[in-house]
C-alpha cells in the first residue's frame, strides 16, 4: 500500500506548487493512474515516491514505512522504475540492461542469468536471441519490453510508470498495454502509471487519480469516472464519447439475456464489451445478437435496450474530499 | 642526399640519437599522463556542476589557442630552464582538449540515461562510474588523441628552454645551417607525432563499448 500524505512541491522560480496538499492511498496490487493535463504534478507525485523528488511537505508511507526514514538509494533499488524514452545503457547488452538492480544489489551471476533469461521470456523476447543484442539493434517497442523487464528484474512490490508507451506507435502502444496488463496482473504489482491520455487510463487502471493544478479532482474506478465524471472538469476530460468509453469496460454477459426462442442471427462473442455489440448491431442493422461462447454455443441474447439500459445507470457519485 | 647524411649523423651518434629521442618520449609522455590525471576528473567533475564548468571551460577554451612556443615561452621567466619547467608547459599545453572532450563527453550523454540509472539505485559515483565514462569514453579519447599530437609536435619546443628531445637537433641544425642534422630531430619527431595519432585512434576504437 501506498500512502501519499498532504504532499507539498513547489520548484524555484515558479507561481504555483507543482503538487499542492495532495493525498492520496494507493492499495496493494493495484494499478493507480495518476492523469491529468500538463503541469497538474503527475510525475511530480510518481518522482517523489522513489525520491528522485524531495518534497517541501508531506510524507509518502510505502507498506506502512515512511520512505524518508530509508536511504533513497536503497529505496530505489527496491522500487521497479520505467520511463518513456526507456533509458537502456547504451554500452550494455540486453542481458545487462536486465540486469542492472540484480547486480548493484550483488547477486550470483548464475541467479542474475537465470532471472534475465526468465523475464526475457516474460516480456516476449526470446533470450536466446536478444541476451547479447545491444539496444541500438532494437525497434521502440522491443525496447520498452526490455525497459520493463529491467524494472521488473528484483521483483520489486511497487512499479513506478512514467508514461512508458508514451513515445510508441498507436498499433504497438495498444500491444504493449494489452500484454504488459496481464503480466502485470499476474505478478500482483502496485503501480503507479503516469499517462495523459485517457484511453490508456481507462484501459490499463484498476484506479484513476484525475489532478489538476497539483490538486486531486476526482479518484475512482474507471467505471466510476465514466458514468459520474465529479464535475465539468472531469467530464470535459474523459471527453464526449463517455458513454462509449464506458460500453468498452462492461462485458457482454453482464447485459446477456435468457432467450427462450430462436437465437438472433447476428452473433456476438461473450468475451466481448458493449461497445463491441453496439458496433456488431449498427453494423448488420439489427436490434438484438445471440451472444455465444468460446464454444460457439448459445448463451443468451443482447438487446439494444439492455445495452441502453447499462449506458444510462449512472449512479450519482459523491464529490470526492478536497484536502486542505 | 640529405637523407644519407642525416643517417650517417644518427650512426656517427647513436648515444645522442637515442638519448634524445628517449627524452622526447619520456617527456610527452609524462606530460600527457600528468594532464589526463588532472583535466579527465576536472572534466567530469565540471559536467556535474553549473556555475564552475562556464568559467574553466571558457578558460579552457582561451588555452586551447595559445600557440605551442608562447606557452613554453611564458614558462622560461617563471620556471627557468631545462626538464622540469618543459614538462610544466607541456602539459599545460594538453590540459584543454582533454578537458573540454572530458567535460562534453559527459554533458552528452543523454538525460534520461542518467535519470534511469539513478531511478533504479545507482550512486553518483556509479553513474559516472557504470554509465556516463564508459559512454563517453570515444569523446574523451579523442581529447587525449589530440592532445597526445599536440604535445609529441610540442616537445620539439622544448629545446628552446632546455629541455631536450629531438628538437636539440632542429634547433642546432638550424643554428649552423647544417640540415642533415636538422632532419635528424624533424623526421622522428613527426613520425612520433604521426605514430601517437594512430596509436591513440586505435586505443579509442578498441576501448569503445560494441553498443555505441
């Protein structure tokens, strides 16, 4: 868990704080994004949690330690961290750039070459063809996959994720979220993910932290900020299409249907979201499709209603707390 | 002709050849040690700071067009005469392309390098040590390249305040005319010159890591 308590940061020679009181509780195995326009301290708040940043008030407690009580050094070597240009070493193999941490913190060649061969793997990078590999030799994205693997390599609890597809093509960006989200899941790492774009947001974060000004406008569930955006700000920056963000983040066979009679001709894989079945249906110009399974067995039926019934249950959300 | 003459010099006085040509070596290389143990940390100290590295780079860069024999010169009144005060302004004279490469080397390597390195636990003087010498380690060199040049064609001023190397012989050649003797100093001293530029060009090639 991580506790960000009232933090403070104002850099010299500016009108405003960077990060202006906020707090904020990160839990264990969670992906936080923290987002929000240029200048509204996202990085700021990530940068202070390793230390890179030190802050003018306010404290940050990881797993119940205050993280100014530990040598910075220390605290980064057991804090995962990833940036957007990614920042291999030039000079060093794959192999090496993996595994940077495990050898600062002196571990047996043997354990060092077992576990990059490992992650390799893990990131989808075939160790026996890219271990002795230097970075040049590698497209952005592989290198993203390295950075991530170097970040992973001491299996540290906590991940820090500066905006790491930022620099990406959109058709490898949306690979690399896809991929790294169920790796990640897997691995049971807390996160905090630094991004602007919201898409990415919705798509990768169990939690949002929407910042303006250094100050938290709204922390929810992505679901939660679709369907109940906390004011004209946040709504304004989930952006019109809202409501078919939202469809993307609700699965079919939560809208499905019993159908006692002939299945729909139009088909509509369960694993698929709303938004997906409202495309199938403007698509064939129908009102309602057989969602079937893996299996192509028939599970249910989709209506238009159910679909508008689950667009339109947005529950009033209370604002969130602003802390003084 | 001349040639002929020149090696019978050499053969006629092997003593004084190979004395000579052992001071010119020793001397650059002396000299060239001493200024890459002083203008290498200097350098990379400098790339960490902000307000000292203006100051000693345009120092630096002032050094670096003063003519070879002015600063021997401007040594003799000082210092006097002989090894010691050639050595002086020798290495004066390779302090700043070792410097200002040290010093540029280090200021390239690209931020988020570094910010990656000190993100996951390095100490500074990991960084410099793991991550910012070893990157820049083909600029430096070609400081000390250069500077390896300057002080072997350098040396032969020495002679002007008495401290030897082959320039004895360019200097005495042209004080009696005598151009046999004067090729004995200036043929090694520019294959010496010739030599340390290759010498050093392969050193920086062999030294650069594969991935740069």
């Amino acid at each position: 868990m991580i506790d960000i308590i009232g933090l403070v940061k104002q850099f010299p020679g500016t009108a405003r704080p960077a990060v202006d009181h906020l707090t904020l509780t990160i839990a264990d195995g969670e992906v936080c994004v923290l987002i929000g326009p240029s200048g509204c301290g996202k990085t700021t708040t990530m940068r202070v949690i390793n230390r890179m940043i030190e802050p003018d008030a306010g404290t940050v407690k990881v797993r119940g330690r205050d993280i100014f009580d530990i040598d910075p050094v220390s605290l980064r070597r057991s804090i995962g961290y990833v940036i957007q240009q990614v920042g291999l070493f030039p000079h060093w193999t794959i192999a090496e750039n993996v595994a940077t941490v495990p050898r600062l913190l002196g571990w047996k060649p043997a354990k060092i070459r077992t576990r990059t061969d490992e992650l390799l793997t893990l990131v989808g990078m075939a160790p026996e063809i890219y271990r002795d590999r230097v970075p040049r030799e590698l497209s952005g994205g592989q290198k993203q996959r390295v950075g991530v693997a170097r970040a992973l390599a001491a299996d540290p609890p906590v991940m820090l994720m500066d905006e790491p597809f930022g620099a990406l093509d959109p058709i490898t960006r949306a690979r690399l979220q896809g991929e790294f989200l169920n790796i990640l899941r897997g691995l049971k790492k807390t996160i905090v993910f630094v991004t602007h774009d919201i898409d990415e947001a919705i798509r990768m974060g169990d939690r949002i932290a929407i910042l303006k000004d250094g100050a938290l406008v709204q922390y929810d569930t992505p679901e939660r900020i679709l369907a109940a955006p906390a004011d004209s700000f946040v709504e304004a920056f989930v952006g019109a299409d809202r409501a078919l963000k939202r469809l993307s983040l609700i699965p079919v066979t939560s809208a499905c249907e019993p159908w006692p009679g002939t299945p729909p001709p139009n088909t509509i894989a369960a694993e698929a979201s709303l938004r997906d079945a409202l495309a199938r249906m403007l698509e064939a110009d129908v009102d309602r499709l057989a969602v079937v399974d893996a299996d192509e067995r028939f599970v249910g039926a989709l209506t238009l209603q159910a679909i508008r019934a689950h667009s339109a249950d947005a529950a009033p959300v209370a604002r969130i707390q602003r802390f003084p | 002709m001349l040639l002929v003459e020149a090696w019978q010099f050499i053969v006629a006085h092997p003593d004084r050849f190979f004395g000579a040509l052992l001071t010119h070596v020793t001397l650059s290389a002396a000299a060239l040690a001493l200024a890459t143990a002083i203008a290498l940390p200097t350098g990379v100290w400098l790339a960490g700071t902000r307000r000292a590295a203006s100051i000693a780079i345009a120092t630096a860069n002032v050094g670096r067009t003063l003519p070879s024999l002015a600063v021997l010169a401007l040594v003799m009144p000082l210092l006097g005469t002989g090894f010691l005060p050639s050595l002086f302004a020798l290495t004066l004279l390779a302090l700043p392309p070792i410097l200002l490469n040290s010093y540029t080397g280090i200021r390239q390597v690209e931020p988020e390098i570094v910010d990656a390195a000190r993100g996951m636990g390095m100490t500074r003087g990991e960084i410099v040590r793991k991550v910012e010498l070893p990157i820049a380690t083909p600029v430096i060199f070609a400081g000390i390249r250069t500077a390896a040049v300057q002080v072997v064609s350098g040396a032969v001023l020495a002679a002007y305040i008495g401290g030897g190397g082959l320039g004895d012989f360019i200097t005495a050649g042209i004080a009696m005319m005598a151009l046999p003797q004067l090729l004995v100093g200036a043929i090694p001293a520019t294959l010496l010159a010739l030599g340390a530029d290759q010498l050093f060009g392969r050193l920086q090639r062999a030294l650069t890591p594969k991935g740069l």
